[in-house]
C-alpha cells in the first residue's frame, strides 16, 4: 500500500533538485522515499538544521565582496584599527 504526499515547491528548487537526483539515478518520488526513510532510521532530520542564517549586514559584505567592493588593507594594524573605528 502507498499513500500520496502533495508538496508545493518553489519551481527552481524542484527543477534543481531533480536534475541532482538525475545525476544520482533517482527520480524525485524515490529520493523523497530515501529521505523520509532516513528520517525514520535516525529518528529526526537526518542532517544537522542550523540558524546560522546571514543577517542583513553579513548579506551586504557578501554582496559587496562579489562585486569586488569589500574593504582591503595593507596589514592588520591597519585591519584592527578599522573594526576599533
């Protein structure tokens, strides 16, 4: 017996996701099934879950290092002066 699951899924995540399940031979229903039973195996979310979510000014750095915008110093005399500041 099986039972159906309904997800809504954002369609990049979905595509992108199963195009790595692709890589791997699996198809979305199968690596659901992996999961869920990885799920039960472990008795809780088989990988570690984590608040270390940027915040807005971690984002800004990142963003500004991309862009080749991030601050730059000669030594870290003057570094350390800057983060004083």
């Amino acid at each position: 017996m099986s039972s159906t699951i309904t997800v809504r899924v954002d369609d990049k995540v979905k595509k992108e996701a199963s195009m790595v399940f692709k890589s791997v031979g699996l198809d979305m229903s199968t690596a659901i099934n992996v999961y869920l039973k990885q799920v039960i195996r472990s008795n809780g979310i088989p990988f570690p879950i984590s608040a270390d979510i940027p915040n807005k000014v971690t984002l800004q750095a990142i963003k500004e290092a991309e862009k080749g915008e991030m601050a730059s110093f000669s030594s870290i005399d003057e570094l350390m002066e800057d983060l004083n500041d």
